[in-house]
C-alpha cells in the first residue's frame, strides 16, 4: 500500500509543480513554492526529488512519453502508407498547436530550462525517426514510395519537418502557419512519390 501512496504522491508533485512552472516560469518556482502548492513539508518534497530540476525533468519525461505512445496508438490503424505519413505529421503539428497557445498564455516560457529538456527532445526525434523509417517501409512494400536509400530519405524528411518545433508555432500565428505546413507536408508527399529522379 506503501507503493501506491508513493506513486500519488509523486503525481501529486509533478501535477502541482507543472501549474507552478507554468504560471511563473522555471526560474521563479523554488521547491519551497512546490512544496507548498502540494501542502506537504520541503524534507518530504525532497525524499521524492532532490531539485526542482529533477521534478522538471520527470514532468517532461512525462509528457514526451505519453506523447509517443498517443502518437503510436493514434497511427496503428490501417492506412495507406501517404496517409499515415500526412496524419503523422498532422497529429504532431496538432500536439505542438495546443502546446504553443499554453505557453503563449505564459509570462514566461519554459524554455529558459531547455538544457533539461534536451534529453527528451532527443528521444522524442529518434521516436518519430522509428515511425516515419515504418512509414518509408510500408510505403516501400505498397509501391506507394520510390525510396532508393532509405536513411538518406530519413534525413531529408527529418530536415524538411525540423521546422516543426514551439519556437516556430509561436512566430507565425493562424491560418498562414497551418498554410505552411500544408504546403510543406504537400512537397514532402510529392518527392516521396514521384522519387529522386529529379
């Protein structure tokens, strides 16, 4: 039983300690503020994190998993390869959307931690490489793609997509940003299709 009130307590923090960092910024939060937001003693705040980096951290660990399975649940369907690509992409540029008009309500951004979040960011990549390398192959298997080289197509989609990121949506605002990406998806799709025979 032990465990389980360990578990929702840890929830507890990180759910708290989220509201906190959103509303004042990384910097701004100290533990005493979590601490206090989750009615508990700071010694007990520390037995389960040892900074306030370390509650960061899980909470975007947090979110960048659920983000990935979201991503792979929302895509196990059956599509067509070009499909799948589009909706993969649309499903990411929805999450990025929702996440940029949060912050955009902010007094300051999470980002000034960014170091923090750099692991995540990167596993968040090599989980989108993993689905788009299925895409590709699916596409390859269906005849829907012409991919000669595999991992050169890989690192031209992950080029072409790297536009895709918060600091991105918060500089270009509606419907000229979703043109955009339309735009870019449609030219993606096109030199998938038609190959490198350029």
């Amino acid at each position: 039983m032990a465990q389980i009130n360990d578990i929702e307590k840890r929830k507890v923090i990180l759910g708290e300690a989220k509201k906190l960092f959103l509303r004042f910024g990384f910097s701004k939060t100290s533990m005493e503020d979590i601490a206090n937001q989750c009615n508990m003693a700071k010694p007990t705040l520390y037995y389960y994190y040892n900074n306030k980096e370390a509650i960061f951290d899980a909470i975007v660990s947090g979110e960048a998993d659920h983000f990935v399975k979201n991503l792979h649940q929302k895509l196990n369907i059956d599509l067509p390869a070009d499909q799948k690509l589009i909706r993969f992409l649309n499903l990411i540029y929805d999450h990025l959307n929702t996440y940029a008009r949060e912050l955009a309500k902010m007094p300051d951004m999470l980002c000034e931690s960014s170091p923090h979040g750099r692991p995540v960011v990167k596993k968040i990549r090599e989980s989108f490489r993993e689905i788009l390398s299925q895409i590709l192959q699916e596409g390859r298997s269906d005849g829907t793609f012409r991919i000669p080289d595999e991992e050169v197509q890989l690192n031209a989609m992950a080029l072409l997509i790297s536009f895709l990121n918060l600091d991105w949506m918060q500089k270009n605002v509606e419907p000229a940003r979703k043109q955009t990406f339309d735009a870019v998806v449609v030219i993606l799709l096109n030199g998938l299709r038609k190959g490198p025979e350029c």
